[in-house]
C-alpha cells in the first residue's frame, strides 16, 4: 500500500492510502466516483467524502455516497442498529440503495472507490476482497476519516503505551489539526435512480430482529443531536459542562462531567477533529479540563486504534504482551473465591452490588460510566476460569450492550483492564498476578459506591417505566387502527 501522492487532492496525501491502483488514467477518474461510507456515518467535516467529491469534480463525473447494511453487524441489535439507520436516515437525501459494493461500483460504470478507514479485521478484509473482485480500471482510495493524525503517519509500529505514542502524535498536530475545507457542491448530479430507501420499514424490520437489546431513548442519533451533544446551547459538553471533566470525571454519580460524546464518535456522525478544533477554541476557559479531554479523545484513542492495526489478535490473550501473557498463566489456576457463568453475570448475579449496579447501567441504560468500564472487566478476571474465559466474556457483554461497543476503544478497554495492554506490571498477587488490581473498597474511597447502586436503581427504574408506556401505547395505536 503507498500513499497517494499521484492523486492530487483537496485534502493531505498522508490521510489517504491507494489499496489498488486502476489502470486507467492516473490523474483523474473517468466513470462516476462512490464514497463507500462506513465508520464516518456523517455529512459534514469527513476527509473521505470531501476527497471523493473533490475527485468527482476534477474530472468533472458524478459522485454517490453508498452505504451498506450487513446482517447484525458482529452481533449488533436493535440498540446500535436502530441508532445508526436513524442518524443515516437524516443524511439520506437521493436513494442509492446497494446491495453490495463492488455490484454498485460496476452497475454505475465507477473508476474510483473511496472508503474511511477502520482498523477491525472484518472490515479490513472486506476491502481486500473488494480490491479483488472490483475492473482492472477501478481505483480504491482509503481515507482515515476518523483520526486526526492519520492512523499510519501517527506511527508505523505496534506503539507499547500512551507514553510512546504521545510525542509522535502531538509533533504532527500542527499539520493535521487543522480547519476542513468548505464542502461544496459536486459539480454533476448523480443520474436519477429508481431506488428509494423505505427507512421506516427497514428500522421496524431491523429493531424487530435485534429487540433482544432495546433501542434507548435518552440518546437523540444524528449529527445535528452530536453537535448540540458537543456544543449546543442546552446542555453541549463545551458551552455548559467542560469545567467539571477534569475534576469529576471519574465519579460514576456525575456522569454529565463526561462528554457523552461516544455513541456518536463509534459511528462517526461527529468527527474527532472537530470535537478538538472545537475544545482548543475554549481552551483559555478550562486549560486543564481541555488538556483532559484532549488526551482522552486523541491521544488515547489513537492509541487503541494502533494497537487494533498493528496487532492483528487484538482482542486475544495472544495479543498481550509477552510479561503479561506469563503472569496471567502463571495464575490461571489460582483460586478463585467466586466463579460465575456468562449467564450470570449478563444477569448481574453476583454477590457484589457495586458491580451489579455497573452491568445493570449498562444493559438498561446502555452506557456504562468510563470508570466502572475499568472496575466491571476487572472483576470478570477476578471470577472466571482464566484469563481467556475473562476477556470473551467482557467482550462478547461489552459490544452486546454499550451504545459505543465495537470500538477498537472497547477492544483496547477490555485489553487493559485484563490483560494489561499499554499498562505497566503491578505488584504481584493471586489471580491477577501483575495486572493492574481494583477492588470495592478502592472504589469506597474514590465515591460514593452506595449512592451509585441507588442512582442506577432509579435510573433502571425509569428505563422500565418509560418501556413499558411505550409498549402500552403502541398496543393502543394497533387497537385503534
Ligand atoms: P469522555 O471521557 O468524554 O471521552 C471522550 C472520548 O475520548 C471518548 O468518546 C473516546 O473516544 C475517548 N476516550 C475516552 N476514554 C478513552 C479510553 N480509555 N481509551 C480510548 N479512548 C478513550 N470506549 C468506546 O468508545 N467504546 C467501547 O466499547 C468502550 N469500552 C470500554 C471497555 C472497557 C473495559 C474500558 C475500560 C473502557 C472502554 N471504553 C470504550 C473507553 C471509555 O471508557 C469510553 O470511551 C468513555 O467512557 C466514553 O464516554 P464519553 O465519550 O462520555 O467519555
Ligand atoms: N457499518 C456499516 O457500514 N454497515 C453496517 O451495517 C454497520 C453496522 C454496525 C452495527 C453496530 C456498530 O457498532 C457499528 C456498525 N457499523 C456498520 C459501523 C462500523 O462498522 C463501525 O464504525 C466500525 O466497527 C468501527 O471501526
């Protein structure tokens, strides 16, 4: 793979990268241009549609944006799918349904393919068979759309921590943390097409399919509901609630001091870099707070994306470093004081009401607050079998339930708390061995661990209520029609 530095474009030849080169003319593309839309479900401030559209209009062809629906994508239900097809449905302007992406590419005649960049395996070895079954002519661009520093200039190596990979990061900022250029207009309209999307039918399809793990109703998708999430006059993270991250966000009572940014991060319907352009703006408010976040939503971010790139068994004990992979077998069969099933702990049946409490939040609620994250997998080392059992079993609760699950950041997440990928060795004791240790009384010292368990009740409690008036009204519509 090399950059494209042959395709001139309106955007940094380091964001792009040519995964195949057509054989026909080099400088510009000759049948329409397709934006193969994944990981940047957004319109607006997103390099891979800016580079398509730009291309499109050099050589003066048209230019679509496809997206393509799979079944259940690794295990999504009605919860992540219902919030991706509602915030695309607000994108949707002219239909173009597809049914596959090299089918489309070749029943619109496109000599150019761009697509965004995401670091998981499935999607990666999609576009490697797509390379393969797309014309000779056919180009393919990818465009990290999601990383601020493009994930393959940050760093060209399995980076070992946040320490390692900071420095490389912030000398290239200057470059890359820069303002997006106006989108405009693509200069040829995209041939009028007999496909229309039924989006309701296919959400009620969808949502049906998927119910086992219900949509939520406190999180408003789109990229109009992630800019006021960011930055809107109510209650935006910047305008109205920066003061208190660098100070509370480790409480799991306040969860407001979070962003909440994360749902529409995972799906791309805001971008990254304009949530920092957007931070740096009101650094001389909250220096600190901006510095926090900043680390959070760059460095630390970045840092999960290189590894899910450059360690191929990323979410594997065989993906843990060497030292960590040794104490945790060296400990693989110390006792443990509980062993729970998968089932009960999806059921939040253990005998510590903190950690249920932290699971319930996350099944009812769907976002689990970032410091109970570390606490919650923890424990699923602490009772299970072994390390393995552990991290699949995190894994498998994680993207089940979490609005932002299948995230290289869930990856890294479970990585670290069980397997201490990007952390350093600890003092040395049973089970754990040299992983990072938390326990209940740890947490009765950092916050009010039974105001937590009362505030998730509640919370639960809502969740049920509101659930249950919908479901009530909707069997009274179904009466009356
Ligand atoms: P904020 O603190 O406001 O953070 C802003 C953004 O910075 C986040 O949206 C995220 O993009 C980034 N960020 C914050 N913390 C981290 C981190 N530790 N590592 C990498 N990036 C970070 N994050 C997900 O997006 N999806 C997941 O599925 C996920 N699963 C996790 C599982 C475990 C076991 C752990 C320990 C962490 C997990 N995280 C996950 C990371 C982190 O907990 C969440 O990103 C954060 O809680 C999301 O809430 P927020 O956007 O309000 O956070
Ligand atoms: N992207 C798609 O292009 N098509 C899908 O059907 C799809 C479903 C999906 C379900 C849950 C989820 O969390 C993400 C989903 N994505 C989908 C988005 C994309 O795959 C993610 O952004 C990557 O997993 C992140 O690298």
């Amino acid at each position: 793979m090399e950059n494209a530095s042959s395709a001139q474009s309106a955007i940094q030849s380091g964001r792009i990268r040519v995964l195949k080169e057509g054989s026909g003319p080099s400088d510009r593309a000759v049948g329409p241009v397709v934006y193969w839309m994944f990981r940047d479900q957004r319109l607006n401030d997103n390099w891979a549609l800016i580079h398509a559209v730009d291309q499109a209009n050099k050589a003066n062809v048209p230019v679509a944006v496809a997206f393509n629906l799979f079944d259940q994508f690794l295990g999504a239900k009605a919860r992540q799918l219902g919030f991706m097809l509602r915030g695309l449905q607000q994108l949707h302007r002219d239909g173009e349904a597809v049914e596959t992406i090299p089918n489309f590419i070749k029943e619109c005649g496109a000599s150019l393919l761009v697509t965004d960049f995401s670091p998981l395996r499935e999607v990666r070895g999609w576009k490697e068979e797509i390379c393969k079954r797309v014309g000779d002519l056919v180009s393919i661009h990818e465009v990290d759309a999601h990383n601020i520093v493009p994930l393959w200039v940050a760093s060209e190596k399995l980076e070992y921590s946040a320490r390692t990979i900071r420095g490389k990061i912030n000398k290239l900022l200057p470059e890359y943390l820069i303002d997006f250029p106006k989108l405009g207009p693509p200069n040829r309209k995209w041939p009028t097409s007999n496909h229309s999307v039924d989006w309701e039918n296919l959400i009620t399809a969808v949502v049906r399919k998927g119910a086992e793990v219900p949509e939520l109703e406190w999180c408003e998708p789109g990229e109009h509901a992630a800019r006021e999430v960011l930055m809107g006059s109510k209650n935006g993270f910047l305008t109205k609630r920066l003061k208190n991250y660098s100070t509370d966000r480790n409480n799991p009572l306040k969860p407001k001091a979070l962003s909440g940014l994360s749902p529409y991060l995972h799906f791309g319907q805001i971008s990254v870099q304009r949530c920092a352009l957007e931070a740096r703006n009101v650094k001389k408010l909250c220096p600190k707070a901006v510095d926090t976040f900043l680390e959070e939503l760059i460095v630390r971010r970045e840092l999960a994306d290189n590894f899910c790139f450059y360690q191929p068994q990323y979410d594997s004990l065989q993906g843990a470093w060497e030292w960590a992979r040794k104490t945790l077998m060296d400990h693989a069969s110390d006792k443990r004081e509980h062993i729970y099933s998968r089932e009960q702990l999806e059921k939040a049946q253990t005998a510590d009401p903190l950690w249920n409490a932290s699971q319930l939040e996350m099944v009812h609620y769907g976002k689990m607050h970032g410091f109970m994250r570390m606490y919650w997998a923890k424990k699923i080392l602490e009772w299970t079998s072994g390390p393995e059992d552990a991290l699949a079993i995190s894994i498998y609760l994680n993207d089940k339930y979490e609005i932002d699950g299948r995230d290289p950041n869930g990856y890294v997440g479970c990585m670290w708390s069980i397997c201490g990928v990007h952390d350093q060795g600890w003092q040395e004791r049973p089970v754990f061995g040299k992983i990072r240790y938390m326990n209940y009384a740890g947490c009765k010292r950092k916050f009010d661990v039974d105001g937590y368990i009362a505030y998730v009740k509640r919370l639960v409690g809502e969740v049920k209520k509101r659930k249950a008036e919908t479901l009530l009204n909707e069997k009274k519509k179904e009466l009356c029609i």
